[in-house]
C-alpha cells in the first residue's frame, strides 16, 4: 500500500503529507472544491455513497461550477462481506435520477479507506448501465488501501490508528465534523 | 426457550411465524425491503448478494404465485434456485420429511423456502437443523397448514406502511374465511404486534376459528358494521378446497352476505384501501368494481411481495 506518496501518474489529488490529528472538516472541504473545479467535466453527474458521501455530493454540486445533478447510492447489495458479517441494519435505496450509460460519473465519499465499499458501488453503477467514465472523489484519505483503487480529488490525507474509524457527522445546521470512533469490528460495520 | 427463528445475538436466521417475532425485527424487515423495491425498475434486476448459494423451493403444496415469487425473489439476489414439487409422491416412496431434508442438505443446500399442508413441518426442519448443528442452513416458511403464512404477513404489513405511513393509528378489517386462513393469522400477530388499535375479523360464526378473540381482535359477523371507519380492508379468498361440511349455503350466498361491493366500501373511510392475498374469486368475496378499483391496492401486493421476500432471504442468510 502506498496510498500516501504513491499515486499513479495523471491523478488530480494532491501529493501533500499526511497530517496527523484530524482535519477541520469546512477546510477539507474547500480544498476538495478547489481541486474539483475546471478539472471536473460541465456535465459530471455526482453520485454520494450514503450517508457521508451524499451530503457532500449535494454540497459540491452547489459550490463546483456546471450542471451536476445529484444521485446516491447504497452499496450494502454489493458488499464483499456480507458472507462474513450479514446485511447491515439501514440500508437506504439507491437513487439515481439520471442515465447511467454514457454518463460522465463522479462518485463521492467522505472517507477513502481499504477501498471495499468504492468497488462495490462502482458494481452497482454498472447494472444501471456503462458510464463513459468514473471519477471519485473524497473528503479523506487515509491510506490503508487493500484494492488498487485511488481517489482523483482528494480534500486531506491523514494517518489514523487502524482500530480507529474516522466518521464525518452532520449537525442540524449543515455543518460538517470529522471525528473518530474506536470500531470495535461490529458484525455490522 | 429461545425463539428459534433467532440465533445467539437475537437476529433472525429462519423465518417461521410473525407470532412472538419482536417489533424491532419486523420493521427492520420492512425498512430492507424499501431499497429492493426499486430493483425490479432497474435495466440489470439483480443483486449479487446471494450468489452461489443455493435456495431449494420445497413445496409439498401446491402453489403457483407463492413459488413464483420466492423464484424470482431468489434470481434477482442472484441465489441459484431449485424446486421441487414434491406433492403427495415422495410419500408415497416412504421417505420421512426430515430424511428428504438431510438429502438436500447433503446436496450443499443453503436455503429452504418450505410450504407443507401440516402446520409445523417447517418449524420441525428448522429445529432438525438447529438441534444437528447445521445452523447455516436456513428455512422461510412459505405457508404451513392453517398456522402461518409469515412472509404473505409481512408483505401486507409493507404495504399498509407504504400507503398508510404508520400502524398507530388505524382500523384494519380483515374479511371472509379467517377460519381456513394462515394469511389472516400472521397479519393479526404482525398488525398486534406493530401496535395497530383496532384489527377486526369479519365473516360468518362456521368461518371463524373458536376464541378468535383471544388474538387480540374484534369479532364482526356483519360485513357493513365491520367496514365502518376503516383504513385498510383485507378480504380473503374463500378456500373451497378446504371445506369440508356445510360451513356456507353457497357461494353466491356468501357474496349477499360478505361480498365486498362498491356500495360497502363506502361505509370504510375515503380513502381507504383494499387488500387480497389472491387469488381472487371475483363475485364471491369481492365485486370486479371493488377489485380493479381505485382503492384496491391488490397489485402493488404482488410487486412488493417479492421486495420483502428478497429482504427476508437476504437476511437470513446472512445471520
């Protein structure tokens, strides 16, 4: 894994150091922007894995120049361990309001971690047809990548704990917080 | 004892009966069921949540929509499907119901999806699994005898929730043959138990059970009494096939009687809707006006029936 310094040529996301601690949500999300914009086509389609990834999706398609219509998609259908740990509790009904095939996609998620749930809602997306391509961008990376998956635009990169999971919340006001959670490994992670 | 349709952790591993099931597993169910709704819309109408696992359709009765559904349920979770219409000929060979099972199971059986005219038998291959420690192998009972009929149950109760929002408040009617009925006992447990004020049984004293009371219901022999103020009204098919004796004087007696015409439903609320479990008798319990009318929501069932049963297969399976 050398999710950190070691991306592919031609990848728009920042080569920047990881820093450790925990980013200020609202700045990762301006340099998220910043990253996105005149590098994102006019007519991407922004697709938000629930929840965190959503309530950005909606947030950059306000602030990034275009016409960039919002879907969401819940991967839980196409999970690589459901074998292992079963359906999880809530899962919310994909949404995509749009045509898939020949779509510019860029999907979005709040933390970029082992790259499971990207793969799976990248699978999904095909069953609603072949896009003409996918982008993903991600408020956090934390490297740890178990499949060869990199994020195009990224807003921080950070070290954290394996036992630790990083969340990103939404207060009533809108307002975005990052924070971490010890995972205990829940059946249902 | 423990409920054996839950394992270790209280998730449900076998679905058995909506009798002593807990609210909390019966809404969860519910809620999975939503996003498998829009599947059915989508270009590629699968899943592959259970790919490579086999689910064997043990139908020791007959039934063409049931099985049909628990077959599709199955193919859009990607689960490879078997069926087997047994009927009365394995009997005949002399092979015990458990000894089939264990066959099935030596074939790397994943899922059963049982119906059994004997209420109990999949509650007896559940516990058979249980007690030989095989408790990766699941059962779904898809109608046992006169005892349940669970995910029928469940696929009424989503679509209540879906036209109505909420259980707290309503007046349910359910309608005609609840004597013959495993589809009106799992709705009566499912409505009680999701904590529905008012479920009515309406139908002549022969097509009641005795103590029908003691479920938890209103007992109604007049069908216009029984309509008034209601939100839902489920009328069930009348099930010659199973009376035996003269519980009716006839059909066209019955439909005098509890035949749900236009001029009835009026009494229910405005807005009001009409269930079936089918398949339906048109012009014995229910007027064709009634039936393809605004109100009946008898269609939706279907669709959403296979919604739910993907939910249940995906959640078992995966306990």
């Amino acid at each position: 894994m050398n999710g950190f310094n070691g991306n592919a040529d031609g990848l728009r996301g920042a080569q920047r150091e990881a820093v450790a601690g925990l980013p200020d949500a609202g700045t990762a999300l301006a340099e998220l922007i910043e990253r996105m914009k005149g590098a994102v086509a006019f007519d991407a389609k922004f697709v938000g894995i629930y929840s965190g990834g959503a309530w950005l999706a909606e947030r950059l398609a306000e602030a990034i120049p275009g016409n960039h219509p919002v879907g969401y998609i819940d991967a839980s259908f196409y999970r690589d361990d459901y074998a292992r740990k079963g359906l999880k509790p809530e899962v919310h009904a994909t949404r995509l309001p749009f045509e898939i095939e020949g779509a510019t996609i860029v999907l979005v998620d709040d933390v970029l971690y082992t790259g499971r749930s990207v793969r799976a809602a990248i699978n999904e997306l095909f069953d609603y047809g072949r896009p003409a391509s996918i982008e993903l961008a991600v408020l956090v990376d934390r490297g740890g990548r178990e499949l060869p998956i990199e994020a195009t635009y990224v807003g921080a990169r950070l070290v954290v704990a394996r036992e630790l999971s990083v969340v990103l919340s939404r207060a009533a006001d809108g307002t975005l917080a990052l924070a971490t959670e010890t995972s205990s490994e829940p059946r249902h992670a | 004892m423990r409920n054996p349709q839950l394992n270790a952790n209280g998730e449900l591993t076998h679905l058995l009966t909506l009798e002593g099931l807990p609210a909390e597993v019966i809404r969860r169910i519910l809620d999975t069921a939503v996003p498998f709704t829009s599947i059915g819309e989508r270009d590629v109408k699968k899943v592959p949540l259970l790919r490579g696992r086999s689910v064997f359709n043990l139908f020791f009765e007959n039934s063409t929509r049931t099985r049909t559904t628990f077959e599709i349920a199955a193919k859009r979770l990607s689960a490879d499907v078997i069926n087997l219409n047994i009927g009365a000929s394995s009997t005949t060979k002399g092979e015990t119901l458990l000894d089939t099972v264990d066959n099935l199971v030596a074939m790397n059986a994943d899922m059963f999806v049982v119906r059994h005219s004997q209420s109990g038998a999949p509650h007896l291959i559940a516990a058979h699994l249980n007690r030989t420690g095989r408790t990766h192998v699941h059962v779904v009972n898809a109608g046992d005898g006169r005892h349940a009929h669970p995910t029928q149950g469940l696929l009424d109760l989503f679509t209540i929730r879906h036209y109505k929002k909420d259980f707290t408040g309503l007046t349910v009617a359910i309608v005609g043959d609840i004597l013959h009925s495993r589809v009106a006992r799992s709705l009566i447990h499912g409505l009680t138990t999701m904590g529905t004020p008012e479920v009515r049984v309406v139908g002549p004293q022969t097509l009641l059970p005795t103590a029908v009371e003691s479920l938890g219901v209103r007992v109604c022999h007049d069908l216009r009494a029984g309509l008034v103020g209601c939100d839902v009204v489920v009328m069930l098919r009348l099930q010659n096939e199973r009376m035996k004796g003269a519980l009716l004087p006839s059909a066209g007696e019955f439909f005098k009687h509890y035949g749900l015409t236009p001029e009835k439903l009026a009494l229910a609320k405005p807005d009001a809707i009409v269930m079936h479990p089918g398949p339906m008798n048109r012009g014995v319990e229910i007027d064709s006006a009634v039936a393809d009318g605004d109100h009946a929501v008898i269609l939706p069932q279907v669709t959403f029936g296979i919604a739910v049963r993907m939910a249940v297969m995906s959640m078992v399976a995966g306990n």
